[in-house]
C-alpha cells in the first residue's frame, strides 16, 4: 500500500482508533516514538505532502540491510504491543485534507515496526503548498515480533 499525505504539525500517525498517537517535543533528533497500539512518525516538514508506503514482510527485516544505496537516509525500529484492534488506523494530522486508510496488524501481542526515510533532513520544518506533491517518502515494515 503507498499513499500520499498532507502532513500539518509534522506528524503522520499509525493508532488503534482511540487516536492515542505519541506526539514527543523533539522531533529532530528522533523520529519515531510508539506507545500500545500507536506510532508516530515525525515528519520534517511540517507543512506539506509525504509519501507512505506500508509493507508486512514475513519476519523482521535484518538489521545489517543497507539503506538502499542512498536511497533512504534515515531508518528506525520500534516494538509497540499489539493495542485494541485488529487495524491500525494510518491518517495525518491534516485530516481534512486526507484519508484514513485501514492497515491490518500482524497476529501477534508484540508488533515491530521499521520505518525508512528520505527528505527529512532537507525540508526540516518547512511548508509547501499543495501543488507540491511529496517532499519527504516513508517506507514502514510491520511484522509479528513475538
């Protein structure tokens, strides 16, 4: 699944429906923060369209996988537990911009998650109009860590 958001307040957020997504005041220094159920990526622009893409490999991506020849420039991991529903609820802090989109959890009481980035280090707390089209991509691996 790829998706494009409008990103405002520099978040994009994975949570359970309760909306109890992480929202941490230093957003440079680390990217990605998880609590039961919820995930918060930081965005570095904050104003502006980001590329998701959602991917569920069989098993944890190996921690010695390069980032892709330059292709990605930051990568983080968290374990989060599984929450109180069987989705994640994946939508922006500009919600009347975008949509949520559904993304099914592993099996499992214990969730990993791996998220790559590219362009947040270049559009750090900058804003683009909408015509702008994505600024910085996401790629998020989700699997059954347990």
């Amino acid at each position: 699944m790829q998706k494009q958001f409008y990103v405002g307040f520099h978040c994009v957020f994975f949570d359970d429906g309760l909306f109890n997504a992480v929202v941490e005041a230093d957003q440079r220094d680390g990217f990605l923060s998880a609590q039961e159920g919820s995930i918060s990526i930081y965005t570095g622009v904050a104003m502006g369209w980001v590329s998701v893409e959602v991917r569920h490999p069989d098993a944890a991506p190996l921690e010695s996988e390069p980032l892709l020849g330059g292709q990605w420039s930051e990568v983080a991991s968290v374990v989060v537990p599984y929450g109180n529903s069987e989705n994640f609820v994946l939508h922006a802090t500009s919600s009347d911009v975008c949509d949520d989109v559904l993304i099914p959890k592993p099996a499992s009481s214990v969730i990993g998650v791996r998220v790559r980035a590219w362009g947040r280090d270049l559009f750090f707390d900058r804003a683009f109009d909408e015509e702008s089209g994505p600024v910085e991509r996401y790629l998020v691996e989700i699997w059954a860590a347990d």
